[in-house]
C-alpha cells in the first residue's frame, strides 16, 4: 500500500514538473537547433541561437530514427535495415533507434512528437518509481 501511495505521489510530481507537455501540447524536443540548418535558417522568425545547441542528438538523430521506426511498423515491416544512412545501416541493432523499447510502442497509438514527449515522461517517473522500490525493498 505504501508502494502505491509513493507511486501516486511520484505521478503528481512527474506531471507538475512537465505540465507543459502534459497540457499545453509542448514537445520535449530541442528543435530550436534547427535554426542553424536550411531552410530554417532563412526564415526571420526564429531566435539567431539556440537555447543549448549541445542538445542536438534528440531532434538530429533520435527522433528521425524512431519516427522511421514507428512507421516500418505501422506498414508491418520488421525494422532490420536503414537504407537512409550512408550506403544502409543495420537498424535493429542500432541503440539510437529504441526497437525493443516497451515505451516506443506509444509511438503507434499517438503521434510521433507526442509519443517521444510521453516516452522521457515515462522514463523519468520510472526511474524514481524504481530507485524508491529499491529503496524499501529487503534483499537478503
């Protein structure tokens, strides 16, 4: 019982702390970095510099990969080869890609920006969730 207590008031903390995502439909991705690429980089209304151009991993190589991903195995192909990388890379045995992640299946029922968004959101409520249960656990 106090397991579910903790877990309950671990999800209010996890969804305080990204109302904005929860809520107000912003992205957990740094697309701001986009700005220093064309064709962004023509257009006027974006800010000159990004808020942490060191994030650029999350929008340049993980989220094209797991949208790829996400859409092989909505039209029911298995994600074995990546035919877009260099001369084609082996997808299934990319760690970017997140194939066997539980929590990439969100990517079928939401799309792809909301289901990375709930993916973090998961792995951070999880990660306390888990440290907590260890915590109080008794491993003899």
């Amino acid at each position: 019982m106090e397991l579910i207590t903790i877990g309950i008031i671990l999800a209010v903390l996890t969804g305080v702390f990204f109302y904005k995502c929860l809520f107000l439909g912003l992205a957990l991705v740094p697309a701001d970095i986009l700005t220093y690429f064309y064709p962004w980089k023509l257009h006027e209304a974006y800010p000159d510099f990004p808020h942490n151009p060191f994030l650029g991993d999350g929008i340049l190589a993980y989220y094209p990969l797991v949208s790829f991903v996400s859409e092989l195995f909505k039209k029911g192909i298995f994600p074995l080869w990546n035919p877009y990388l260099y001369c084609g890379t082996p997808l299934l045995a990319s760690n970017d890609a997140f194939v066997f992640s539980p929590l990439s299946l969100l990517a079928f029922f939401l799309p792809i920006y909301r289901a990375v968004t709930f993916c973090i959101i998961l792995q951070v409520f999880l990660l306390f969730y888990v440290f907590i249960f260890k915590e109080r656990a008794e491993f003899g």
